[in-house]
C-alpha cells in the first residue's frame, strides 16, 4: 500500500480550549463523518493517551520490547496519577509518530487512537484533520 503524505497546519485550537471548550463539553462529542487518510495530524494533538496493561503488552510486544523495556522508555504518569499515558515528543506529538507521519504501532494503537474523532474530538477538530467529512 503506498501513503501520500499530506502536510498540514499541526494546530488549530489551543491545550485550554481542549479542556475547556468554549461551546461547553457537549461540543466533544458532536457527530461527524470520517475517512482516515492516515497523515498523523491526531497524533500531533498534545494531551494523554491514556494506556491499560493490555495495551502495554501489544505496544510492546509489536515493538519487541518487553512490557518494562516499554513502559520505561515509552510511558509516563497521567496527569492525575492513576495511570499510565505515552509520552509526547517536544513539540506534544505522540512519541509513537515516526518523521514520515506514520504511527510505529498502527495495526495495535491504544483503543483511545481508535476512537478519535467518532468517539470523542474537541472544537475546530475539522481544521486540523482533512479526513473530518462535512455533515450534510
């Protein structure tokens, strides 16, 4: 299968707005239409992407590491200490996504990647991520 790679603005809401939208929390999980065309801009979104311990082990075993050998080079506390997230690269990418834009793990991403956008996104979602379809 060949990629085409797509370049697109990183950002189109700030980290506040995420948190705190400014249409309120039902403005999260508004309905929309989707066509993933893989060019990574999800994953160059700063914030958690929260693990669980079977997410650990795939992640793991799809990297060939062991679950400690990941979790120690990979992952970090959430934010509110209960948990485990992966880490982001220095500009809040995902330290999963490689410098052509693809994700390392694609076939096992966390269930959180999965989701994005038709379980939850954030406000302005649909100028970031070409694969947002209009609503008709």
């Amino acid at each position: 299968m060949s990629l085409r790679r797509i370049t697109i603005p990183v950002w189109c809401a700030t980290k506040a707005e995420h948190v705190n939208p400014p249409e309120g929390p039902a403005a999260l999980r508004r309905p929309v239409r989707h066509e993933c065309c893989r060019c990574g801009a999800c994953c160059r979104w700063p914030g958690p992407v929260r693990l669980t311990e079977a997410e650990i082990d795939l992640l793991a075993a799809a990297m060939g590491l062991t679950p400690e050998q990941f979790t120690s080079a990979y992952t970090g506390l959430t934010p509110d200490r209960r948990g485990l997230t992966l880490m982001e690269q220095a500009n809040g990418a995902c330290i999963l996504l490689e410098d052509t834009g693809e994700c390392r793990v694609h076939p096992v991403k966390p269930q959180q990647c999965r989701d994005f956008p038709l379980k939850w996104n954030f406000p302005g979602v649909e100028k970031c991520c070409p694969g947002i379809l209009k609503m008709e």
